[in-house]
C-alpha cells in the first residue's frame, strides 16, 4: 500500500463521519450541513490521490480509478464514453418517443408504497441473475443512498 498509515485512518474516519451524517442530513433535506464533512472527504481523497500518483504515469484520477479498475486509463474511457455517444442520444430519443405514445393509450399505474427493504432485494437479485450477474463472483448490498447502486 502507498498510503501512509495516518493518512488511511484520517481518509476512513472522514468518510465514515459523512457517510454516517448523511443518512440523517438526507431525510432533513440538510445539504449545507453535509457540506463540510464532504469536502473533508474530498480534501483527503486528493491527498491520496497525490500519493498513489507519485512514482507513477498516472494522472491523478488514473491513480485513484486504478484501485477499483486497475489499469484502467483516461484515455480507455474516453474511447469507450465517445463509443457512447455515437448510438446512446438516438437509443434514448426511440425510447422517449415510444414512452410517449405508450403513455398516450395506456394509464399508468402509480406505484403504491411503503416498498419492504427485502422485497426490494429479491427483485434487484432476481433482475441481476436474469442479466447475468455472478453472485459467486461479487455481491450486492443494500444501502442507505437509493441510487448507491452499489455492485462489486
């Protein structure tokens, strides 16, 4: 590992305070209250940055991608981000355009709430193994942000 000792322990317990207060601050709608803990997990997060960078090509982002997505590079995902945008605006206008007349002779249905925590789960699971997701692989867990999405 690259990263001193302290600077891991500084980048854990800042971003375990934020992560913490958020769940709160987020049913409050108390964005000015996250900021300050956001911007110390962020003022930790370049610092860490700056230290997997060093003795490296790698750009500052790069470094950081790099322990998720190793080998990864900006220029990969430009590639791939501009593979996007040659067929994705079309995809979505079809889509919004068949939504449209869809909506036009169907009605809709509002989605009646609460929604349990489990019977979430077992539909996220369910539509992952359908798409081929290998659970032997990697994991999903539930998590207090709805668009967390978190997959690994």
């Amino acid at each position: 590992n690259r990263l001193p000792a302290a600077l891991v322990e500084r980048k854990s317990l800042a971003c375990s305070r934020s992560e913490h207060a958020w769940r709160g601050l987020r049913q409050e709608n108390n964005w000015a209250g996250f900021v300050p803990l956001f911007k110390e997990v962020v003022a930790v997060t370049r610092e860490a940055a700056r230290c997997l960078q060093e003795g490296t090509s790698l750009s500052l982002y790069e470094a950081l991608m790099d322990q998720f997505e190793p080998g990864m590079t900006t220029a990969r995902l430009d590639a791939l981000f501009g593979n996007l945008k040659t067929w994705l605006p079309g995809l979505l206008r079809e889509v919004v355009a068949q939504q449209t007349q869809f909506a036009a002779t169907t009605p809709v249905v509002e989605p009646q709430g609460p929604f349990p925590v489990e019977r979430q789960k077992a539909l996220v699971e369910e539509v992952a193994r359908v798409l081929g997701f290998d659970f032997e692989a990697g994991r999903m867990d539930v998590s207090a942000h709805r668009s967390a999405g978190e997959l690994r």
